[in-house]
C-alpha cells in the first residue's frame, strides 16, 4: 500500500525552505537599498551599503531560526503520524533544525543590541 501525501510534511518543508532563503535575502536587500539612500553619501557607500546589506542578512537568518522552529515543530507531528510520508518531513528536520539552533543563538545579541 503506498503512503497517503503527508501534508504536514510538505508544509513544514515549505516553511523551512522559504525561511532559510527568502528572509535572509529579503533583509539583505531592505539593508542595502537602507544604507544606499542614507542621508551621507560618499564615495564609500555602496561598499558600506554591501556592509549594512550583510548586518541585515544575518538579522534575517536570526529570524529565520525563529520561523524554522515552527518547521521542526511541524515536521515532528508530521513523522509521528502513521501512514502518511515520511520523506518532505525528514528533510524539513535536516533543513529547519540547525538553522533554529543557530538563527535563535544569533537572536539573542540582536535582540540584546535593540533593547
């Protein structure tokens, strides 16, 4: 008998997925078009824009622990339930889980830094 589509599964892995890449470039991003359209411009900008673009990347790879934890948490129901797949939640714990170990590490300065 072959196993029903684990929902649960492919969502925690979309949800690992998305947070590894689109939160961190997306701040990236916000971060470089921030430094670039600062109130001081030198010669330098675009080098320090590069710079303010990577400080806000690894705010986003922070976030993104916080997101991926609901990933593993999502995947964990997902392996517990029987008869379902087992592969897209398997891999959303390899993918999520060292990021929400490390990403909720790097919160903690940021977090210290804003307050």
């Amino acid at each position: 008998m072959k196993p029903i589509r684990n929902k649960l599964g492919i969502a925690a892995l979309v949800i690992a997925v998305a947070a590894v890449v689109l939160l961190p470039f997306a701040a990236f991003i916000l971060g470089l078009i921030g430094t670039l359209t600062g109130p001081q411009q030198t010669k330098d900008t675009p080098g320090w824009a590069v710079l303010g673009g990577l400080v806000f990347a690894g705010f986003g790879f922070a976030v993104a622990g916080a997101v991926c934890l609901i990933a593993v948490v999502l995947a964990i129901i997902a392996l517990t339930r029987t008869g379902h797949g087992k592969v897209a939640a398997i891999i959303a714990l390899v993918i999520g889980a060292p990021v929400a170990v490390i990403g909720c590490l790097l919160l903690i300065p940021y977090i210290d830094v804003l307050f």
